[in-house]
C-alpha cells in the first residue's frame, strides 16, 4: 500500500473517490452515446443530404455534448469542493491548517502515477472487496489516529513539566547563592566599619601620594609637549626661511629672462621695422598737429 505514498486507511478512501468518480465519468459517457445514438436513429434517415442538413445536424449535436460536458465539469467541480471542505472541516475539528498546492494538479508525473494507480486497482479483476462508496458521515479520525495524537500532547506536556521544574530548580540554587553573598558582603561592610578610623588615613595617604604622582606625570608630560612644540616652530621657521629665499631666487630668475626676452625680440627685423613705422607716424601727427594750430591762429 505504497503506490500513492498513503497509508493503508487513506488509500482506501482515495480507493473510494476514484470509484466514485469513475462510476459518474461512465454514466456521462453512457449520455453522450445516447446523444450521437439518437441523432442516428432521428435524423439520419434518408440516404442522401445537403450540405446545410449534414451542417444542422452537427450543430444540433454539438450544442447536446457542449451542454452534457460542461454540466460534468461543473458538477466534478463542484464535488471536488464539497470533498475539500469535508477534510477541512476534519481538519479544523483538531485546530489544524491544511494546505494545498494548485500547480501540483498539473505535474504530469503524479498524474502518470495516479492512472497507474487507478488501472492497477480497478483492472485487475477480482483484486480487492468492494468497499462501500456512500457513507453517512465522515469520521473525524480513527481511534488510533486520536491517541496518537493525545499520546503526543501528553509527552509535550511531560516535557514542559520537567524543564518548569528544572527552571525552577535552578532559580532557588541561584536565589539562595545570592542570599549567601549578601550575607558576606554585610559582614565584610561590617568589618570595614570597625576599621574604619585605621583605613582612613591610610586612604588620605595613598590618595595624596596618587595625587603628587599625578601631577608630575602632568607636568612631564606638559614639558615635553611645549618641548615639541617649540622644536616644531623652529623648523617650521627654518622651512619658511628658506622658501623665502628660494622664491627670491626664482623671481630673479624670472626678471632677468623677461630682460633678456625683451633684448632679443628688440633686435628682431619685425621689432625695428615696427619701430620705423611708429616713429613715421609720430612725425606725420606732429606735422599734422603744427598745420592745425597754423590755421587754428589764422581763424
């Protein structure tokens, strides 16, 4: 009883269901003969028809078989629904949650295996007694399914018992270690008290001695930081002091390339020729300036 990876009660009623659905498949098949078969024996007699008859008469035949298959799939629809909320409901009875996977209906494989399945229990002949299709009610669930289960929520129970008491066991062993070390610790509060005249001179020594030591570490530590400080500006001086000069220098070397660029471009024929033409023109407006005061005077 493996084939369907049930047991053997389940299986018998997956058993029950495919007999069920087979028997209303047969009497479905059985109306759509009777549907082709009285199409022969009313309308197919005469020997010969038109093309608008044979077209009719198809038709005709075609609205009975759409109207008989589309009322077998609604009703198996509607069986299969009545068949989920029968195990729901069961289910619900024990506060479970079942759940289903749509895209497995389509897995060419398991539906394989389910008509291997099916023609290796219905034909075979004579394999197995005819189980009873129609049943009153449905069972919540076997006597043996019942006490699994309250043998399994007895041993939680069991379980969640035993870790109370060993939590509870652990929280006295640590409510009495507290006890105890609250009982040392007054008495160790009591015996500070007692020496308490001794312990504070001893305190003001020891925090005076820090105290010094404290402030000479500060004051060492302040001496070599103004050290530091002191040798960092020096060089930075010395730094500044010599970029000065090296900026002098640079500047220098700039001048005297601008003085020598300027000596080369004045003994260059573009330079002199533009010089020629600046001195021509100077005397042309100097001779020009001399004629307009000669007739500036005369008016």
């Amino acid at each position: 009883m493996a084939e369907l990876g049930l047991n053997e009660h389940h299986q018998n009623e997956v058993i029950n269901y495919m007999r069920f659905a087979r028997s209303k498949r047969g009497l479905r098949l059985k109306t759509v003969d009777s549907c082709f078969q009285d199409i022969k024996e009313s309308r197919l007699v005469e020997e010969t028809f038109t093309v608008d008859e044979v077209s009719d008469v198809l038709n005709g035949l075609q609205a009975v078989v759409h109207s008989e298959v589309e009322s077998e799939l609604i009703n198996t629809a509607y069986t299969n629904v009545l068949l989920l909320r029968q195990l729901f409901s069961q289910a619900e009875k024990w506060y479970l949650k079942l759940q289903t996977d749509i895209s497995e209906l389509e897995n060419r494989e398991l539906l394989e295996q389910v008509a291997e399945f099916e023609k290796s229990e219905f034909m075979s002949s004579n394999k197995k007694p005819i189980i009873d299709i129609m049943k009153p009610k449905l069972a919540p669930l076997n006597e043996h399914g019942t006490s699994e289960l309250l043998n399994k929520e007895i041993l939680r129970l069991v379980e969640e018992n035993e870790k109370l008491k060993s939590r509870l066991k652990n929280t006295e062993v640590q409510a009495t270690n507290a006890l105890d070390e609250k009982l040392k610790l007054e008495r160790t509060l009591q015996n500070l008290q007692l020496d308490q005249g001794d312990q504070k001179d001893l305190v003001k020594a020891q925090d005076l001695n820090d105290l010094e030591n404290s402030v000479a570490t500060l004051k060492s530590e302040f001496q070599k930081t103004l050290q530091d400080n002191m040798e960092n500006q020096k060089s930075l001086e010395q730094n500044l002091a010599t970029t000065k000069h090296d900026l002098l220098r640079v500047q220098e070397q700039l001048s005297m390339a601008e003085k020598e660029l300027e000596k080369k471009f004045q003994q260059t024929a573009a330079y002199r020729n533009m010089k020629e033409i600046l001195t021509k023109k100077n005397d042309q407006i100097k001779d020009l300036r001399k004629r307009l005061a000669k007739y500036e005077s005369e008016d």
